[in-house]
C-alpha cells in the first residue's frame, strides 16, 4: 500500500486519480465532477493498492468524507469505500499541443491513462467521459 498527495472520484467503479502540487486545482476537480455525480473516494491523501492487477483507491481514515473548497472551507460529503483506477490525471502537466498523442504513467508497475490538466478545457467533462464508456482515439 502507497499513499499519495492527490485526489480520487469514481464514476461506477471506475476510479480517477488526480495528482499535482498544492493548489493546482485538484480538489476543484473533483467537486466539478461530483456536480456531474461523481462519488469521491479522497481528497488530499488517496491510499493505492495493488489488488492482483488492479490498483485500488481508497481514503485514510481520518480524512474520509471531506473535501476542501478553495475559498469557502472543508466540506462533508457523501463518500465511497474505494474504486479500481482507470486514469490519472495530473493537473501540473500542459498538453504539448491541441491534439496530442496520447500518453501514460506507471503506478504500482501498472500502466494507466494520463490526461494533462493544466489549462486544458472542459477538463471536467472529458474525464467524466473517459471514466464512463468514452475512449481517446489515436491520432492519425
């Protein structure tokens, strides 16, 4: 089990880690999402296991529930357990250009989806995609 900085939601099982430096915007990340019905698993510290090819999201204890809103303060919120991770996204990184090629990251020796969050728009909406039934296609 490793603990990470980051946030994770989930969309029906499916599960997204959102990594970057502090006030990047991961939290407001996930209330987007959470206004789309995403469930939050946690928000500042998401514990990660491996559970025999899939790796796992989970909350510690003692943060489990609540999610920080820039401006306003801590929330208590409706939470789920854990989810499977299905991509990660890392609000530090900018896309290189309008259509990139698509890439990945290594968590846990497995390796995942990776979205740059860094002023990309409707970001909220396209991992709501990408956790449901949407695909990134490869550019031709």
């Amino acid at each position: 089990m490793k603990t990470v900085h980051g946030t994770a939601v989930a969309r029906e099982g499916r599960g997204a880690l959102i990594i970057g430096a502090a006030g990047s915007g991961k939290s407001g990340l996930a209330l987007a999402l959470m206004a789309f019905n995403a469930d939050l698993i946690a928000d500042d510290a998401v514990l990660l296991s491996d559970t025999g090819g899939q790796i796992a999201l989970s909350c510690p204890p003692k943060i489990s529930g609540v999610i920080e809103a820039r401006g306003v303060g801590l929330l208590s919120v409706r939470t789920i357990d854990q989810a499977r991770l299905a991509i990660v996204v890392d609000m530090d990184k900018t896309a290189a250009q309008r259509l990139p090629v698509p890439e990945s990251t290594v968590i846990l020796g497995t390796e995942f989806p990776l979205i740059c969050g860094n002023n990309t728009p409707n970001l909220a909406a396209v991992v709501w995609c990408l956790l449901g039934d949407g695909q990134r296609l490869p550019i031709a």
